[in-house]
C-alpha cells in the first residue's frame, strides 16, 4: 500500500456545499477501491491524504489532478506503508474552522523538515485526535 498527500487550491467557484457533494460519490468509490483517508479544507486549501493499494491510490490521484474544481495540485509525499493512519475513514471531511488551520500549516511544514518523519508523524497524529473528536460531524465511517 502507499499513502499519498497533496495540497491544492480551491477554484474560487468551488464552494465548500460543490466539496461536500463530491464527498458522498467519493467515499462510496473509495470503499470499492479500498481507498482510506482525509480531505481538510482550509479556507481554500485542500490538503488530502489517500491511503491504499498502490494502483488505486494512483489512479484516483490522477482524476483528481484532472478536476476542474482545484488547482495547482502539489503532492507532498508518497509513501509506502504497511499500516493505515484513517483506517476508520472512507474519507473522512474536516473544514478549518474547528481544525484551527494552523494544525494543517504544522502539517506542512513537518514535510518541509525533510529527514524528519517523526515531526510528521507528530503532526498527523494531531490531526487524527481531532478528527476522532469530531467523528459524529465528519460522518465517514467505513
Ligand atoms: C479536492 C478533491 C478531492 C477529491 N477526492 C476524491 C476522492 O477521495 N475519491 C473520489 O473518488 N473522487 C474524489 N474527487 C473527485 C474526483 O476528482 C473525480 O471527479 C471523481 O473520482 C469522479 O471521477 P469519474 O467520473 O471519472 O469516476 C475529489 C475531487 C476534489 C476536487
């Protein structure tokens, strides 16, 4: 399995209702795939994490670049993993507001201390505590 992360931009027209929308087809496609993971959303920054079989994870990536409702997609990291982080999530939904958007910058720049794994780690780890605090609002269960 790998796990993959990237960043983009919301088009201006790509409101959070369009996000939510693409959710509910997403996850179903996702549990087919066998596709785990999170999509935050902070102001117009999407931040998402795919985890799962290396050809799945891929091809999906690829649809996603190609969709109109972002821009400049910039992957983060691509790693192979044995286990997953969401492994409780189809895709699991976070807006920034309860986040705080600085847990996702602390995300961000855990990538960019390059050689520091744990930091990353540290920061996702974060980010999960949230999301299990707010499971009943993100409604992703798989
Ligand atoms: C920010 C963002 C995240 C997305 N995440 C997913 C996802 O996790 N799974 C998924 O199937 N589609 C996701 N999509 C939608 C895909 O880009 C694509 O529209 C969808 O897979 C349908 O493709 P298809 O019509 O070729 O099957 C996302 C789109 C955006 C803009």
């Amino acid at each position: 399995m790998i796990r993959l992360q990237y960043f983009s931009q919301a088009v201006p027209t790509t409101t959070i209702r369009d996000i939510k929308e693409v959710l509910v087809s997403a996850r179903r496609k996702n549990k087919e795939m066998d596709i785990t993971g999170v999509l935050v959303s902070g102001g117009s920054i999407f931040l998402q994490i795919l985890e799962g079989p290396e050809q799945s994870v891929l091809s999906l990536y690829l649809k996603i670049l190609q969709d109109k409702r972002h821009t400049d997609v910039e992957i983060m990291r691509v790693t192979p993993i044995i286990d997953r982080l969401f492994d409780d999530w189809s895709m699991a939904f976070v807006e920034s507001t309860p986040l705080e958007f600085q847990q996702i910058m602390e995300v961000k720049s855990a990538y960019f201390a390059l050689g520091e794994p744990q930091e990353f780690l540290t920061a996702m780890h974060g980010l999960i505590n949230v999301l299990r605090g707010q499971e009943k609002s993100i409604g992703a269960s798989r």
